[in-house]
C-alpha cells in the first residue's frame, strides 16, 4: 500500500491539481492571445464544435507534466531527453495553433521530438514474439529506428483517431496510461519499475486535470501538442515498462484501427494522408444521431475493456485478441461507411 501511495497517489494528486489549475489559466491566455478556433471562419469539414474554443489545450498539460517529473522523478540524461522532446512538441503545437502549419512540417517536428529521448538511451532493444521468446534487434540502429516508428506512429494515432469530440482523447489517454501503472505495478517488487510507475502517474494526473475542462462542452482544445504529448508520452511509457508495445496497441485498439482505415482510405482515393476529413469513426457515429458525450464514453469504455483484457493475457492472446477488434473495428466502420453511401444515393 505504501508503495502504491508513493509511487502513484501522491504524483497523480499533485499533478492533476497543477494541471486543473493551469488549464484555467491557459483558457484565460489563449483568449488574451486571440488563438481561438471559431467555427464560423474555420469552415473545414472535420470542425465538430459549434462555438468560439481556446486552442493551445496542451501547454497545459506540459506544464503539469514538467512540474510533476521535476518534483517527484530524478533529473537524469532520460528524464531530459523525455522533457525536451516533450517542449519541441508543445513549442510546435502553440505555433500550430496560431498559424496553422502544414501537416509535413508537424511530421518533421515530430520525428525530431521523437529523437531526444531516443538519444538520451530510451530505445526497444527487444520485443515479445507473440509466437514464443523475444526478438532481438541485432544492432542498436535498428533498435533506435524501431522506438523512432513506434513513438511518432504512436502521436499520429491517438491525434489522428483519438481527437474527435469533446473529452474523448483525454480520457482514452487516462485509462491507457493507467493501463500501463497498473502493468508495472505488477512488478514493483523490481524497484527500477517505480520509476515507470511515477510517470504514468504524472502522465495520467495531468490529463486528468485537463479533463473537466475538456469534456462536453469543452472550454478548451488539447490541439496538437496536447495530442501529440498524450502518444508521445504514452509510446515512452511503453517502452519502458518492459517494451509492451503489444499491450498498448491493444489498448489503443479505436484510435490505431480507425487511422489505419483512414489513411488507407484516403490513398486509394488519391488523397494526401495526412490532411484531414469528416471520415474517422467518431463523425461517422455523429452523423448516425451519437450526442458528443455518448461518442466520447463509447471511445472510454472500449478501451477500458481493452485495457483489462490486455492486463490478463500472454503476447499470442494478445495478437489473437488484436485481430479479433480490428475485424470487430473495422466492421462497424465499413458498416457505417456503407449506410453512409447508401443514404447519399438515396
């Protein structure tokens, strides 16, 4: 119990009241400073919120992040290499929020951010076969350029496929990273696990004090450093608590199946992947009559059950049960995809 105070309770606490705190103070900024997304001028197709919003959601939840790993983790050449990627995201994102910056040039920055940590020692040098054993990477180049796919994969989806309506991404992103807590919690008899354990409790404490702003009606956007932070910081996470890259890609289930479906979708129709649509699952369940808050506990529940499922099951159970949601997944978006062109033709 004691450990589980330590280790979770306490930084989860402080950091969700730093981060309840900062929010009011970022939607009172970002006001002063004009960055509003009004959806009377901002008239693209994916622009769900129906009134003037502050943007800029993520300098927030930085700012908690920052306070907690500084308070409660030790500043080692890992830590700095985590917060200076974690600083080049939100530093590009309030930019983006203002300006608008092409979708190639957010890639680069992410790739970028992506490498701090990397440098600093933060690599999968090994993953679980879900066949049996482990797979060795051979040579740390190829362990960098995996933990590098992985980590900017990992911002593309939850910001791709987890951003849709109010609260949605904030909450998908508390239950994976309590996911994770509770995975390492499970071997903190190892005391290098604890480590891990406090920054998923950091993690989670600052997402969980943006949350009441975020949810339905939102009174301020996590925008892209605040997705961008949420599957960086979920993707290190993974890594860490003893690469269960597995155990996350089964968690994060919706948001990676529904971006995969996208990007697919939009290269047979001879459009850029990365520019945005009114095609992911949570517009195609607005468009069926779903009120936001129903969108948003849908996205929760699913990936809570993932998240229990994923915490009981071995690597190959895990595959299994990845393919068996990406079939479910996938379904319900062709279905809805299909009752979508049948209603245009009609």
């Amino acid at each position: 119990m004691l450990i589980f105070q330590t280790t979770f309770l306490l930084p989860f606490t402080v950091t969700l009241l730093i981060s309840f705190v900062a929010t009011y103070g970022t939607i009172k900024l970002m006001w002063k400073l004009k960055i509003i997304d009004d959806p009377k001028k901002n008239k693209h197709p994916k622009v769900i919120h129906k009134y003037p919003t502050p943007r800029g959601g993520g300098l927030s939840i930085f700012l908690a992040a920052v306070a907690g790993a500084i308070v409660f983790l030790p500043i080692d050449r890992h830590l700095i290499g985590i917060l200076s990627g974690a600083t080049l995201i939100t530093a590009i994102g309030l930019i983006d929020d203002k300006y608008n910056l092409s979708p190639y040039l957010r890639l680069g920055g992410q790739f970028l951010a992506a490498s701090f940590p990397i440098a600093a020692g933060i690599g999968i040098a090994y993953t679980t076969n879900p066949l049996g054993g482990v797979i060795n990477f051979p040579h740390w180049l190829i362990s960098d350029i995996f933990a590098l796919l992985w980590i900017v994969g990992l911002m593309n989806f939850v910001n791709m496929g987890a951003k849709g309506v109010d609260g949605q991404m904030t909450g998908v992103v508390i239950i994976a990273s309590l996911t994770i807590a509770a995975l390492s919690y499970k071997f903190s008899a190892d005391i290098t696990e604890w480590p891990v354990i406090i920054l998923a409790a950091i993690v989670t404490g600052a997402f969980a004090g943006f949350l009441p702003w975020h949810i339905y009606p939102q009174k301020i956007m996590p925008s892209f450093s605040g997705s961008n932070l949420a599957g960086y910081f979920l993707g290190i996470l993974a890594i860490l608590t003893t690469t269960k890259v597995g155990t996350l890609t089964l968690v994060l289930g919706i948001p990676i199946i529904d971006t995969s479906y996208t990007i697919i979708r939009r290269v047979s129709q001879g459009k850029s992947p990365v520019w945005g649509d009114r095609g992911h699952l949570h517009h195609r369940l607005l468009d069926h009559g779903w009120s936001i808050p129903r969108v948003a506990y849908f996205y929760w529940l699913i990936t809570a059950i993932l998240g229990l499922i994923a915490l009981n099951l071995n690597a190959q159970s895990k595959l299994y049960t990845m393919f068996g949601s990406a079939l479910l997944i996938g379904g319900l978006i062709f279905w809805l995809s299909y009752k979508d062109a049948n209603n245009k033709s009609n």
